[in-house]
C-alpha cells in the first residue's frame, strides 16, 4: 500500500475520498436522526404548546412523572402490549408452519404459495385497513361467515364496537398483512438448510415429524428468534390502522397505541413536552428490542458438522 | 457473504434446490393432503380480502352490502372509478394526490439510492481513520424509530418554514441506515484489483463510483429502490403531520378523508383503495423477484 504520487500515499488518497463519500450521509444523519432524539430528551423537560408564544418552561422530568401516574398513559402502553404479543406470537408461529409447509412442496406451487401470501403486503397499509372496515362492516363479510361457520344466523358480533373486538380486528389486519412477509424470511432459512441432513435422517428411518422436530427446528432458530423481535418491533410502531380505525369512528380506547397516543398528545392536545417523554419511553423499549435484534443476528448459526 | 447471496434473484437459489429435489424432505400420503388442504384454504382466505376489494370496487354500493355477498356483480359499476377520480366534492384533487405520492415517493427513492451507495461504497472499499465509528454511529440510527423522532422533526421542519410544502415532505426521509448497510454489504465483496487498475488508469474517485461501482451494484440498487418507494407510497404519519392543504396531501390521507366524508359510497371507497394500490401491484408482478430478494435481507426494516 506503499505508493507515492503526486497527491502523497494512496491510502491518504483514499481515506479523502472515503471521507467525502461518507460525508453526505454522516451530515444528514446529524441533523435528522442524532439531533431530533437529543432535542425529544431535551423536548421532554419542557412544558410546551405548539401553538403559544410563550417560551416554554423548564419542569424537569414532571413530564415522566405525570405520564407514569396517568391512567391514559398505562392503557396506551397496555394496547401496545396486547396488540403487539397478539400480534407477533401467531405471526413467528403460523408463518413457520407455512414456510415449512409451502417448502415441502414441489418448486412452481412454492414460488406460486410464496407469492398468493406475500400479496396482501403490496396493498398500501390504509386501503389494507379501508378493505377491513368494510369486511367488519355489521352487513359485512366477517359477520356472513363466522354465523355461517358457527350457523348463528344473523347475529352482529360488533368487530368495530367491543373494545376487546378491536382490538382483535387490528390484530387480525397486521397478521393478515405481514404472514407473506415472515414466510418468506422463514422459506429463506429453511432453503439455507442442507439437504443432507434429512436424506440422512430418511436413511435412518426418522418420520418427517421427527424430521421436523430434531433438524428443523434447531436449525431455524435463529431465525425464530430474529423473525419474532423484527416482528415485536414492528408492531410497537404500528400506527396506520389503528388511526384509521378511530378516525371512522371505532372505540379510540381500546386500540389507542402509544405511536397513535403521542400523535393525539401533540397534534390534539398540543403538549409536546408529554408527547416528547411518551416519545423517548417508545425509543427506550424499541432500542432494548433493537439491541436484542442486533446480538441474535451476529450469534453463530448452530451447526451439526 | 450469506446476506449478499440471499439479495440475488431468488430464482437462481430455486435452481440449486430443483437439483435436490425428490429426495429431500417429504410427508407421509394422508398428511400431504392434509397440508394441500391447510395451505389451500389459508390462501383462500388471505387472497379473500384482495378479492373482495378488487369485485366491489366495480359494483354499486347496494350490492357491496348485500347480506349474502354476492362475488359475481350483477353490473359492472364503472361509475365508481369516476367517482373515486372525481371525489365526492367534485375536486379532482385525488389526482393531484396521486402526482405528490409519485413524486415524493420518487425522490426519496432517488436520495436514498444515491447517498447510500455513496456512503456504502465508501465504508466497504476506501479505508479511512474513523471508519468503523461511522459505521456504527450509522447503524445506530437504525435503533431510532420514526415514531420517536417524529415530534423533534415537525418542531424543525417547522422552524425552517418547510410545513406543507414538497421539501419537507421529503428531506427529512432522504436516507435511511438500513440502505446504507445494504449497499455496505453488498460493495464488500466487488473485487478491489478493478477498482485499484480504474484507478492507475487515472479515473476519480467519483468516476469509479458513477461507472464501475454503481452498474455493478443494480441489484442491490433496484431492491432498495421498490423496498423504499413502497415504504414511502405507504407513509402515512409524515404527510399527516406536516401536511395542512389538500393540494400537498398524499394518497394515504385521500384514502382517510374519503372513508370519512359522508357521501362516500362503499364501491367508489374500495375504486379509490384499488387505484392506491395499483402502481405497487403493477411493481411487483414486473419486479417481484426483486420484491422478495429484497425482503430477505431486509429483515430488519418495515
């Protein structure tokens, strides 16, 4: 690498041109990522409103306080929970079963079975959601077909009116949404498998569900792992049906995350010092998840050789 | 190396397999059909809702309400299509919509590109003093959700005057961390003895990147391009913060206003969420190996 030109040693001419390459991004980040978060710990000492022109106060962390204490907070933080273990549990486990399922299929039937659960991914997240409303509609196609299924004619079983019926139709939304998507993560995994390893086990005499159960499994775990926190994570953020939902006049309450609650807490209300410390609770837990993310995606991949 | 493999085609991974295939892992004949029937019917009632909009977008709103549904529309409505184009009000502006989805979801897409192969080329192939701290402080945004920063960034998109205008609808999702470490990791492995002889060729540093690196890196390109142009075609929390006129609003927030008037009948709402839908759609049946090349890698991100 010792290398003189003109312009001095090569590796300085690169570590320049590195520099300067790098630079638009490291620039943008600093502005738009690293300094909104400090300026949301800084937002959320303040007592502010938007919309007044009085400077805004300095109070500490009463913001934090007062979240802690209010109630509204707490159900915030239990619809997230609810939605996001309601969520993330069938969806690490239904699309294992499927990508399992669809693998074992011959080659054009599993890009064809891939493809059919992937397509509800590509709707846009609102219509998706406008698509739903209209299905959980009380003259809807869910209420037609569970009283078909279940032959109750006739009966409403108010999907958009029961707090705990909300909840489940947003739930039923995001895994219907996203099942496509974990499969294929899932098939991606299961193909990095090597075949040997069942045709030994077929030798031996293992059933496919003692195939399953003792090289799958152990085999796709990191990927279970990795596919649950990405799953947990994205239903934390989950932000778009659940406004839709109370923008057409579903119960708020029940389904009031704590994405869609800073955006009321700002927008609405106007405290966006609160807003800020609800901001940087949500960056807390998801960094925790994140860094989770981060250690099982670098862990060595277990191996029977 | 094995995330780079997994961006490529999935195709040509299926063409190993397909090799494989006949004596790898099969089910017992009682529990294959048992499987057929399971995959059979959880695909009919995933596709159900696609359906479902894709039938009553063309029928009159009495029909999309019937108890029972009828799947096979009497008339073929295309009054809603107009109607959805039209709005209730008779404004149009849905087309206007559609351009601001089109052009902010495009030049997103081009600034993401750009810079993240920029700064992918630079952190996977010219060494700097510093190097690895950038990388990481870069991944280290990628743990900061947007609905945690969101707030921070309406009070300075804000200051600098930029609400409801196309710039700052944009600039503050130019780049994301997740492109930049695709672009990383897919550069790492371009062979240096091409950069090195570009190089002793006199070619800048910029030319090497314009024409030797980035024709090279298409498929990690065109994968970050459909992940973000479907992220942003979909975004509906920015608009909905920074947005106050009709004129600047995007599909999304069409969509919520249209479900919300009370006019609106059933048909033109699903005509509306099918035109929404359907620069994606046309997207993925052109592309859709890239679509899932790359959602494999992308892991990580929504």
């Amino acid at each position: 690498m010792k290398y003189n030109s003109r312009r001095g040693s090569l590796g300085k001419y690169k570590a320049i041109g590195g520099w300067i390459f790098v630079a638009p991004a490291l620039f943008y980040f600093a502005l738009f990522s690293f300094y909104p978060i400090i300026n949301a710990f800084y937002t959320s000492t303040l007592q502010k409103d938007i919309l007044s022109l009085q400077p805004p106060k300095f109070i500490g962390l009463e913001n934090y306080v007062y979240l802690f204490r209010s109630e509204d907070f707490w159900k915030s933080a239990e619809a997230t929970a609810v939605f996001t273990l309601g969520c993330f549990i069938p969806l690490a486990t239904v699309s294992l079963l499927l990508a399992v399922f669809i693998y074992s299929r011959s080659k054009p039937f599993q890009n064809f079975l891939q493809m059919a659960y992937f397509s509800p991914a590509i709707l846009s997240t609102v219509a998706a959601a406008v698509v739903w409303l209209l299905v959980f509609d009380p003259r809807g196609l869910a209420n037609q077909w569970v009283n078909f299924i279940a032959n109750t004619p006739g009966i409403d079983h108010k999907w958009l009116a029961l707090s705990h019926m909300v909840r489940f139709s947003t739930v039923i939304i995001y895994f219907w949404k996203y099942i496509g998507y974990f499969t294929i993560i899932y098939f991606a995994g299961l193909s990095n498998i090597p075949r040997t390893y069942y045709e030994a086990a077929k030798v031996d005499g293992a059933s496919s569900w003692t195939q399953f159960w003792s090289i799958t499994l152990p085999l796709v775990k990191p990927t279970i792992v990795l596919v649950s926190i990405i799953a947990m994570i994205q239903c934390m953020r989950t932000f778009s049906t659940q406004y839709l939902f109370t923008e057409s006049g579903a119960a708020t309450e029940p389904i009031n995350v704590i994405t869609l609650n800073i955006y009321r807490t700002a927008m609405r209300d106007r405290y966006i010092g609160r807003a800020s410390a609800m901001s940087i609770v949500l960056f807390f837990i998801i960094l925790i998840f994140s860094w989770l993310q981060l250690k099982v995606s670098k862990t060595e991949k277990i191996s029977y050789i | 190396m094995n995330k780079i493999r997994m961006i490529q085609p999935t195709r040509k991974i299926g063409k190993k397999k397909q090799a494989y295939h006949g004596v790898g892992w099969r089910f017992s004949y009682p529990g294959n059909f048992l499987i057929w029937g399971i995959l059979v019917v959880t695909m009919g009632l995933v596709l159900t809702p696609l359906a479902f909009m894709v039938v009553s977008s063309v029928m009159p709103y009495r029909e999309v309400m019937r108890i029972p549904f009828r799947w096979i529309p009497t008339s073929f409505h295309w009054q809603n299509y107009w109607q959805a184009i039209r709005g209730n009000d008779g404004s149009f502006i849905y087309l206007r919509n559609i351009l601001n989805s089109f052009f902010v979801a495009s030049m997103v897409t081009l600034t993401t590109v750009f810079i993240s192969a920029m700064a992918g080329y630079g952190l996977a192939k010219l060494p700097f003093r510093g190097r690895n701290l950038v990388f990481i402080l870069i991944m280290a945004t990628m743990m900061v959700p947007f609905e945690a920063i969101m707030i921070p960034l309406y009070l300075i998109v804000t200051k600098f005057g930029w609400q409801d205008s196309y710039i700052g609808l944009i600039i503050p999702l130019m780049v994301n961390a997740f492109g930049i470490f695709l672009m990383r990791q897919f550069l790492i492995s371009f062979p240096d003895a091409v950069i090195d002889s570009a190089r002793i060729e006199g070619a800048s540093e910029f030319r090497i990147f314009w024409n030797i690196v980035l024709p090279n890196a298409i498929p990690a390109v065109v994968a970050l391009g459909i992940l973000t142009f479907r992220q942003q075609w979909d975004n509906l929390i920015w608009p909905l913060l920074i947005t106050q006129s009709e004129e600047m609003k995007t599909i999304p927030l069409y969509i919520v206003r249209f479900n919300s008037e009370k006019y609106t009948n059933e048909g033109a709402l699903m005509a509306v969420a099918m035109i929404a839908s359907l620069p994606i759609i046309i997207l993925f049946f052109s592309m859709a190996r890239y679509f899932t090349g790359g959602l494999t890698i992308s892991g990580m991100k929504d």
